[in-house]
C-alpha cells in the first residue's frame, strides 16, 4: 500500500493536512478525471458483472414473487414481516450515513467530508432505491402498489395519515428525492469539469446536458453555496426524521419487543452505524481501485472508525437498556419476549447480532486497529452482517411468539427470501459500479476549497491587523497596487 | 429569459466583443484584482473560478442571496398544503372513525406535515437556485474562448462585459493586466465557425 504521509497525528503547530500527496487543482482535476475518462479497466468488470448477475436474480425472484405470490417466501401466520421488511429497514439504514456525511458533517464544518461526501451520497441513493423495492412488492400485489399513495381512485377511498405506515411512504421518499437533489447539486461543477475535458463530441453533449453549461460564475457560486447549505440544513432534520419514523412502525404497535420509546433515536445510531460500515467497504476497495489514496486518506479512514465506534457504542447501550427496561417493567409479556431473544429459538440471530455490533467495534479504541486496513475491511463486514441480523431479530424473534402460545411458529426462510436479499445487494453494487466507472467518485471542486492555495488570504494571518469596527468591507486602497507582478 | 437562451443582455446589440477575460495564477491574486475592479467602478463583471473562492462575494461587493426567503415561502407552503391534505382526507374526503379517535386529529399529521415542509424547500432550494442563476445556459459567449475550459480545472478568472459604462477595449485590458492577470483576451460574441450545439468549451 502506497502510503506517502502520515496524515493522522495532529503536527505540533497548525493542522495535519486533510489531503496528502503535494496536489494543487490541475493534479487533482486529472486524478479525480482520469478514472472516468480511461478505457474500463479489468477489475471493474470483476465487480460490475457479478452485481449484474446478482441483479438478475433480484429481477426474477420478484417476477417469481408477482407470479406467485407471498407464498414462496418463508412467511406463516405469526410472522406475517419477514426478509421484506428486514431488508427494507436495512437498505434505508444504510442510506443514512451518506447524508449524515454529506449534511451532518457539512454543518459542522468537518472538511475532511469532502474526499468521500461523493460517493457516500451516491451509497445513500442506491440504497433508498432498493429500500423502496421492498414495501412495493412485499404483498406481492404490484398492482395495488398505487395504494400507498393519496390518489384519488374508484373507491373513494384515502390513505389513513394517522398510520406510521404512510409516514414511512412519505419519509422514505421524500427522503429519496432530497437526496437526489443533493447529489446533484453537488455534481454539477464536476460535470462540468468533465464537460470541459472531453475529447468526443457525445460525451460532450452527455456531460454538457447534466452539467446546465456550468461555467464557474462567483454570481453563481453565491446562490449556489447558499442553496447547498440550507439543503445540507433540511436533509439534517429529514434524515433524523426517516429512521424514527421507520421505527415507529414498530414502536406503535403493541407487540412486545416492538412498543418501546428507545427505538427512534435506537433505529438512527444503528443506521448510521451501518451506513459508515457500508461506505467504509465501499472506500476501502474504490480508493484501491481507482489509486486515490492520497485524497482518501488514513486520516479519512480512521475518523469513520472513530464515528463508528461511538455508534457501535449507542447502540450497544440500545440492546442494554431494552433489556434493562424489560425486566424494569414488570410486564411478564415484555420479560418472555426479551428472555426468547436471547435464550429462545433465534438466540443464536441475537448473538450474531451483538457480537458483531458491540464486540467488533471495541477494537476501535485502539489506533492501531483504527489504521489497519485488513481489520478496518473486515470489521466493515461483520458490522453489516451484524446490523442486518439486528433488524431481522426485531422483526422474527418479536413475532414469531407473541401473547397466545397457540399462535407461535418458527419462521425459515427459503431460497426466495434469499434471492431477494443477496438482488438486493446486485441492485446496489450494479449502481454503484456505474456511478464509480462513469461519474467523478470524489466533489473535486469541494476538494479543491481544502487546498491551502484556494485560501485567497494564504499567509496573511499573520500580519493581517483587524481595525475596530470594520466588519464586511477589507481594506480597498491596498489592492490595486498590491496585486501588481505584472 | 428562460431555458437555454443566451445569457447576453439585449443591451449586447450592437457590440462586436462581449468583453475582455483575464486569467490569474492564484486566488490570492484573484481575490485582489476582484477588490480593485470593484473600487473601480464597474458593474457588469463577473469572477470565473473552478471552486467557490472563500469570501469572494465580498471582495466584488455582491449582496447575500436572497434564496432563504424563497425557501422559506416553499416550505411553508408545501407544509400547509401537506397538513391541509391531511385534514381534508379525514374531516371530509373519508371521514372514518378510528379507535375512537375525533376526526381531527393534528398531532398524527405532523410527521408528514414536516415532510411535505422539507421537499417544499428543497425543491424551491434546487430550483430556485437554478431560476437565479439562469441554469440552464447551454450557451454563453465565454464559451468561444479556448482558455476558458480552465475555469472547471485550474482556471481563476475576470470577465468584464463590453457593455458596462466603464469598458474601454484598450484600457480595461490593460487595467486587468496592472491587476497582475497572466492572460488577457477578448472574447467575440459570435462565432460563425461554430453549430453552436453542447456545451462545450473545446
């Protein structure tokens, strides 16, 4: 591995530098370009046609779903939710870190977002795309899919707003489409930088057409500054928003094991904590693959497994308190359901579950295991895994023995329901592949504001003097004769 | 106005040039030769640059956006709209009793009264952006110049429109050069060579 600078360790005076590798704008432009414009290299398509294959598989075992019905899948009377839920409230988990990264960080003027916000926001959309997916077809009727919608139709009939169900419709795409705009946004200087670098007139024109004819107006770059921080500023709320309200489809339910109140702020550290599983995976292989470890650096790395550890951290405390409060409670209903968790038919769900999510991340305490890339890689995985297993023991192992012991079965699932979890993750990965091979993996022109050369007062705090009472206007006399050089 | 037109006022009639262009090597040369052109009295001028220089808007003396008062007004309305829906669908469009709950039950219709809110504003965030920054422009005279594809690279630059009182072919020019600009050219308004289709700078 190709590392040229510690970027990790805070220098004794001023700041550890966010990228490394000497770029200035023009390096950066072509290291950032250059993957987009080249041949497809080899090792793409070694990812890209397996997702494909993955994806083909997600086509039809929901056209086996459409054709059949719920039936093919390992669904019985209690548990009436099963991987399509799972996967649903796992996709849009994983969604979260990207907005967090892209919103959350930008708010809180955390620059070393920049090197990753890209691709973390593009993870963010593909993973609302297939979150979607899941509640469409889980009732195996596409048909009445228009349902979920306050249309007006032929029974006169409307959705009932006071169901977290219709909350979820609207949250999740409504989250979806904010996220899209975002990303956009946000690609639209970098498309135009690729506009501008095109050798064929069709990738001009493809590029030219996203790009809106782009051309670097400050008159621009003014609206549109402000436009991103008030989208960063609402996608903050919405996305807190999104998981609390996903949980509350379970939260309002009486089912012991779902009516708890730790679940909103419970849902949204375990979907941020699996988001950053998700793109520190993704990071990990694109910064190898494409060679840009000098922009995403150690030091990027290091702070996502410093995010996750706080996270794993919440969440470990989540599972704690649940059972604190079960036993707290006195409720014999809410004591059997958390005591089935962990000792009953899915106990060994609930101690993958907890293993990966508490245990793995403990390892984060040291620095060494934060700068390691195999262990970083690997406890990505197990965090994923880990956090899928979370919602499916939420799901199953709360239904499947609820009050009536003459209503409980064990939920198995069958090669549908797999099929559609692993078309899922084809869904994705086919996404992402494109997004890797065919648009600028990092926001070079945000990239570019964290180079000391883009300060326009570079080395002037030193001798700079600030006079009472201007605020806005600099100094006017010192510039025409100060810029000269001519 | 409106989709894909020329960004050339109609003031532009009648001018052979659409203004002079001048590239500098570093922001901080850019940041000072924007102080001068300001003090100096133009108007129609613009900063070109590949990333948003910090605090540049101050040193062209532009005011702040007034976006937040559009997004303000379309998260309003796209909330009241949302809650109005809500209210509606269940006073007047089907109104069923549910648990024995009262028809009109508000705190139930906040959740996607605030969601309605939040696209009502992104929306008029993105499109609003667009709308005053005349996006899109497919077509613009700067453009035409070779050196200006530099401005999505490395690029920082002046533009000064022949159509500001102030403009002189000769002494803008050289005004930009004093300025410490590495290049100076003036850019045509047309050019027949060209389809004119893409928007492309090569």
């Amino acid at each position: 591995m190709a590392q040229s600078q510690d970027n990790t360790q805070e220098p004794v005076a001023g700041r550890a530098p966010l990228i490394v590798g000497g770029y200035d704008f023009r390096s950066l432009t072509e290291a950032v370009a250059v993957p987009v414009e080249r041949k497809t290299p080899i090792g793409w398509w070694f990812f890209f046609l397996p997702s494909l294959a993955m994806l083909g598989l997600f086509g039809v075992s929901i056209g086996w779903l459409f054709w059949e019905g719920t039936g093919i899948w390992g669904l019985n009377n209690p548990v009436n939710w099963g991987f399509a839920i799972v996967n649903f409230v796992f996709w849009v988990g994983i969604g979260h870190a990207g907005t967090l990264i892209s919103a959350i960080l930008f708010l809180f003027r955390q620059k070393w977002r920049t090197s990753i916000n890209r691709a973390a926001e593009a993870m963010t959309i593909f993973a609302v795309m297939c979150a979607l997916v899941f509640p469409g077809i889980h009732v195996g009727r596409v048909w009445v899919a228009y349902w979920m919608f306050p249309l007006p139709n032929q029974m006169d009939m409307w959705p009932n707003f006071r169901s977290p169900l219709i909350w979820d419709v609207f949250a999740v795409s409504i989250y979806g489409t904010v996220s899209l705009m975002f990303w956009y946004v946000g690609l639209i200087p970098d498309l135009a930088t690729i506009r501008d670098r095109a050798k064929t007139r069709i990738k001009q024109i493809a590029y030219g057409i996203f790009a809106l004819g782009w051309r670097g107006s400050h008159r621009n770059w003014l609206h549109y500054e402000r436009a991103y921080l008030m989208l960063a500023g609402l996608a903050t709320p919405l996305v807190l928003s999104v998981h609390s309200v996903v949980s509350m489809d379970f939260a309002t339910a009486q089912l012991p094991g779902w009516h708890t109140t730790i679940f909103p702020p419970y849902f949204v550290a375990g979907a941020i904590f699996s988001g950053f599983a998700m793109v520190m995976t993704l990071m990990l292989i694109c910064r190898v693959l494409f060679k840009m470890e000098d922009i995403i650096t150690m030091r990027h790395l290091e702070n996502m497994a410093k995010i996750m550890l706080l996270t794993g951290c919440m969440v470990g405390y989540a599972y704690g308190i649940e059972m604190f409060i079960a036993w707290y409670s006195g409720n014999p209903y809410e004591q059997f359901a958390f005591a089935n968790r962990a000792l009953g038919p899915y106990a060994w769900a609930y101690w993958i579950m907890v293993s990966c999510n508490v245990l793995t991340p403990q390892l984060f305490w040291f620095k060494k295991m934060r700068n390691h890339i195999g262990w970083l890689f690997i406890s990505s995985i197990l965090i994923n895994i880990g956090m899928w297993f979370e919602r499916f023991v939420i799901v199953t192992s709360s239904l499947h023995r609820d009050f009536l012991p003459a209503n409980w079965d064990y939920y198995q699932a069958t090669f549908w329901d797999f099929a559609s979890l692993i078309g899922s993750f084809g869904l994705f990965f086919t996404m992402f592949c494109l997004f890797a091979r065919f648009l600028p993996l990092v926001a070079t022109a945000e990239v570019k504001t964290v180079l000391p050369e883009a300060d326009p007062h570079q080395g002037e705090e030193l001798v700079r003097v600030v006079p009472a009472g201007s605020g806005v206007e600099p100094a006017p006399q010192a510039a025409p004769a100060g810029g000269g050089g001519s | 106005m409106g989709l894909m037109t020329l960004d050339v006022p109609e003031a532009s009639a009648g001018y052979s040039h659409y203004g002079v262009l001048a590239r500098f090597e570093t922001a901080k040369a850019l940041y000072r030769a924007c102080e001068a052109v300001r003090d100096a009295g133009y108007s129609k001028w613009d900063a070109l640059t590949p990333f948003p220089v910090h605090g540049l808007e101050k040193a062209m003396g532009l005011k702040p956006s007034r976006l937040p008062f559009l997004v303000l007004a379309t998260g309003l309305s796209g909330a009241g709209l949302g809650f109005a829906l809500q209210s509606w669908v269940h006073i007047k469009g089907y109104p069923l009793i549910i648990s024995g709950k009262p028809l009109f039950t508000w705190p139930a219709f906040v959740p996607v009264t605030f969601e309605l809110g939040v696209l009502g504003a992104a929306l008029g965030a993105v499109l609003g952006m667009f709308a005053f920054n005349k996006l899109p422009t497919y077509h613009h005279p700067l453009f035409r110049s070779k050196n200006f594809a530099r401005v999505t690279d490395d690029g920082l630059f002046i533009a000064i429109e022949a159509w500001d009182p102030k403009y002189d072919d000769q002494d803008t020019a050289e005004f930009l050069s004093r300025l410490g600009a590495v290049e100076v050219e003036h850019v045509p308004i047309d050019d027949p060579a060209d389809d004119g289709d893409g928007g492309g700078a090569a």
